[in-house]
C-alpha cells in the first residue's frame, strides 16, 4: 500500500467517525503507511499536534467545545505549514482530508481524525525516535 491508497480511501470516507480503527491503527495500517511516507518533521508539526491534542482532550470531557471554528482555523495552519515547506504535499493532503469540514462535522468526527494523527505520529516516533 502507498500514501496515495490511503488518501484515496480517506476521500472516500462520508464522515471521519466511519474510519475503523482496524485499518489505521495496526501496524502495516494507514498510519503505519503514511509515517513512513511522509517525510514529517515532528518539530514542525508540533503547533498543529498540540492543537488538535488539546481540542481532543477538551471535546472529550466536553462534547459542546467542539466548534466548526475551531475546526475552520486549522486549515490554514496546515495550509501554512505547506506553503512553508514544513510537511510535503502527500501528507499535507492527508490532514486536509481528515480534518476537512465536511468529514470533520461533528465532535466524533474530530476525535477519530485526531486519534488517526495520533497513531502517524507514534509511528513516525517508532521508525524515527531520534529525529527532532
């Protein structure tokens, strides 16, 4: 499997709450594929992680903090961080579709895109643990 498979399947989700955990979380999985074919700089990301980290956190102890604002702000910290080179194309497109607002609608939706981002980056920290 490629990047380019994941994406495909990721465009063809209606919403991010139907993405089953059995096909990204495993190794060999959508996240597995994607942290080894991202060229992620960990450092970079870390803006757009921790907001999406501490938007998770917050919707799960309170389903009315999710806020289609919330969600519509970090479009362009992800447009930024391609136009700045900091994630290339391929995974740019990943996040753009998990977190897009129309298969981004709801507060399940978000938490499962953000455990999605979760797993890349665990995967990413386990064939890359020194890269900073």
């Amino acid at each position: 499997m490629e990047i380019q498979d994941v994406i495909k399947e990721l465009k063809q989700l209606k919403q991010m709450r139907d993405l089953d955990a059995e096909k990204y979380a495993v190794q060999g999985g959508w996240a597995d594929v994607v942290a080894q074919q991202s060229d992620i700089k960990p450092t970079q990301l870390r803006k757009i992680f921790h907001y999406i980290k501490d938007l998770k956190l917050r919707v799960q102890r309170d389903e009315k903090a999710f806020s289609k604002a919330k969600m519509a702000m970090l479009m362009p910290m992800l447009a930024y961080a391609k136009g700045r080179n900091h994630i290339k194309e391929e995974f740019y497109q990943v996040l753009s579709t998990c977190f897009e607002p129309q298969k981004c609608s709801t507060a399940q939706d978000f938490i499962e895109a953000a455990n999605f981002l979760e797993a890349i980056m665990a995967y990413h920290k386990y064939y890359y643990p020194n890269e900073k």
